[in-house]
C-alpha cells in the first residue's frame, strides 16, 4: 500500500491533522461548488454598483462657497493693508458663479467680514440648509497669527489686537462646531493667511493645513503655503480662480477634485516662487471629493474663454490612463486569482469533511474513500500556491499602479495625471 493510502488513526500519511480551515485545498479543474461563484458573482456586481452609484453621484449635490476677501482692517495700522485679498476674493467668487458650477458663493469683503457675520453664516445658516449630497467651501485671505507656536487664528475684519483669543477665528473655536458641519456630506477650507509683517511683534503666519484638526467624515484642508513659509510675490488668488476656471481639470472629466487641485497648486505655486513655497494639504477626504463642476458658459466657445494658467503652463503629460487601465487590469486579475483559489478551498473543505468527519459525499463521489484520493492528489498539487501567490503578485501590483504617489508627492495617480 503505498503513502498515499495508508492510515494513521483514520488519516493519510503525511497529511497535515489541522482542520480544513489551515489547509490550502484546491478545486479540481470542472468541479462545481454549489453557491460559491454565485455568491462571488453577486459580491462582484455589488461592488461595480457601489462604484457607478458614487461616479454618478460624484457631482450631485450643491456646490457652495464662503468667500472671504480681508484688505483693510478696523484696528489694524493701514500699512498692514492686504489690497489684493479684496480684488483677489472678488474675482474667485466671481469664477466660482461663472465657471466653476457653484450654486451659491457667499462673498465677504472687508467691514462685512466680521467675527459675527462669518460665524454664523458658515456654522448655522449654511449647515441648516445643506444636506449629506452637498459640499462646503470656506476660502480665507487675509491675516492670520500664531501658526509659528500652535495656537493659529484667522483675523477677521474686527479683530482686536489687544484681545485676540476673544475677537479673531481660532481653529479650536471652528472645530468646536463640527457637530454642525457634520451633515453635510463634505467640507474643505482654503487659507491665504500667511503674509510678511509683524503684529504686536508677532508674526502674522496663519494656520497652515497640517493645523486644521478633522472636523467631518470627509474634510479636506488646503493652505497657500506650508508650515512657517512666507509667500511674498505669489498670487494664490488668481492661482485659485484659475484651477477653478478649469486649469485643475488635469483629467478632463469636467470635474476639479480636491487631489487635483492640491497637484496644480503645487505646480504652480513652486513654479512661481523657485521651490520656495509648498502649499499644504490635510484632511480625512474622498480622493474624488468635488469642489468644481467646469462649464463653458452660455454662449461662449472654448476660444473665446479667457487663458488660464494651464493655457499658458500646460502641465507634464503622463501616461496616466495608461497606468490606471494596467493597474485596474492587474487588480482584476489578482481578485479573479484570489476568487478562485477560495473557491478550491471550499471544495477541499467538502472533501476533508467526506473523508474523515463523516460528511454526504459532495455532487460527483459516491464514497468516503474516493473523497480521501482526490484530497489527497489535490493536496500535493502546486497549483495552490500558484493561485496565492499569482494574487498576491497581481493584487499589489495593480494596487502599487492606481495608488502610486506623483513625482512631489502632491497626490495619486488617479488625480494627478492628464490623459493621452
């Protein structure tokens, strides 16, 4: 009697004694496993609806803005003027109205920016209009202090210098409203709040994206420049206005999500400033978070639209569909690997359980006995640890190409590149 078919206590020779949940069983080729590839196939078309569900929903909702533009201050020296916040945050509103498919921009200029105003615009009246489907934008420009020792503030119109913790915009004091925040479906900030000059000998360095504390399930967090980087001759607001005119659209799908803005600003801010100044980014957000939906506006053709910066810096072309369509294909076939190899485990489980636990023959034996020959020739066949290792192999593989960092680390593949 050779190894194979003698008995130890019930068991083959050199057969491992563990329970079929440690065993690497496989289904011979042709076999059928009652309920399993429908149940995978079900699985599988759940998944393809989830995902078509959010692409199609990925620009439902409402798109709304606060815009706030700080120039001028009431106790603040005029020396400190900052005229192109103004001009800068009236002309991105403007963009957002005309371009960039926002339902409703709320701009704030000057005297009307006030503690008060802002507060209760971006905290009760908004929140109480807008639901799980809609997306909030706060953009802020003008002063802001205490980014270089933690405890960062907006300054709003109104601010007193003598009495910051009472009269500017704490992070702790925006954060605290997040219960408010939190029914709607996505919110992102947006700072220009670092500039040269000194307050009460404090720098005026506002929170940089890193500061901002999560305040929603999908919160995305972008500031001109990084931590203690002081911008002096970049135009963030026109930069802005120009990725939200369409520049950012790097993927032409006619929607600027949060990666893809982050990228351009990237690009072009070091562009701009000689690798001086990074802006930042922070947050718990969706990758596909929209925060523009491009259109051409009525009666204008594409010739006639004013140039952007991506007209006049077009960015790197690479081969991004390309690595998306591999790594999707890659990944398909490790899940198709994976899939299968479960499903040969399933049908070694039948057979362990034939052959030695007393279990009904499954469809196709008619003994114990033949259950415990074809476990046993299964067994040693390789073509297990082929399926593992070929999804293992594939799965990271196509995962590494969708989710691949850019060249500055800026975003991932899926946001970043411009299609061929």
């Amino acid at each position: 009697m050779t190894p194979e078919t003698e008995h130890s206590q019930g068991r083959p020779l050199g057969i491992p004694t563990e329970t079929p949940s440690s065993l690497p069983g496989i289904l011979p080729v042709g076999s059928q496993v009652p309920g399993t590839w429908n149940v995978l196939l079900l699985f599988v078309l759940c998944l393809l609806v989830t995902l078509c569900s959010q692409a199609a929903h990925a620009s439902d909702g409402k798109l709304v803005a606060v815009v706030v533009g700080i120039g001028t201050y009431a106790h603040l020296p005029e020396e400190l003027s900052l005229h192109q916040a103004r001009s800068g945050a009236r002309h991105l509103a403007s963009i957002m109205e005309d371009r960039a498919g926002f339902d409703e921009v709320h701009l704030l200029l000057d005297d009307v920016a006030t503690k008060n105003t802002l507060t209760s615009l971006l905290f009760d009246t908004l929140p109480s209009r807008l639901g799980p489907d809609d997306t909030l934008l706060f953009y802020f420009t003008g002063y802001g202090v205490g980014g270089d020792f933690d405890e960062p503030y907006l300054l709003t119109w109104d601010v007193n210098p003598g009495m910051l913790q009472e009269t500017a915009l704490g992070l702790d004091e925006i954060a605290s409203h997040g219960a408010s925040l939190s029914r709607i479906g996505a919110f992102a900030i947006i700072t220009d709040a670092t500039h040269p000059g000194l307050l009460n000998g404090l720098p005026l360095i506002g929170p940089d994206a890193k500061d901002w504390p999560e305040m929603t399930d999908n919160f995305f967090a972008l500031s001109a420049s990084s931590r203690l980087e002081i911008p002096v001759q970049a135009d963030f607001s026109t930069m802005l206005a120009d990725a939200m005119a369409g520049a950012a659209d790097v993927s032409s799908d006619g929607l600027i999500s949060a990666g893809e803005l982050h990228r351009y600003l990237l690009d072009e801010m070091l562009q701009s400033t000689g690798d001086q100044i990074h802006p930042a980014e922070s947050g718990n957000y969706d990758l596909g978070m929209v925060l523009g939906n491009v259109r051409t506006p009525a009666g204008e053709t594409p010739s006639q639209q004013s140039p952007t910066l991506k007209d006049l810096h077009p960015p790197t072309r690479h081969p991004g569909r390309t690595r998306r369509i591999t790594g999707a294909s890659f990944l398909g076939v490790g899940v198709a690997l994976g899939a299968t190899r479960l499903a040969y485990w399933l049908r070694s489980r039948q057979l362990y359980d034939c052959a030695w636990e007393g279990a009904p023959p499954p469809e196709g034996f008619s003994s114990a006995q033949e259950c415990e020959t074809k476990y046993v020739d299964i067994y040693e066949s390789p073509i297990h640890g082929l399926l593992l290792w070929g999804a293992v192999g594939f799965g990271v593989a196509g995962g590494t190409l969708l989710v691949i960092p850019s060249s500055r680390g800026a975003t991932v593949a899926w946001e970043a590149p411009v299609p061929f």
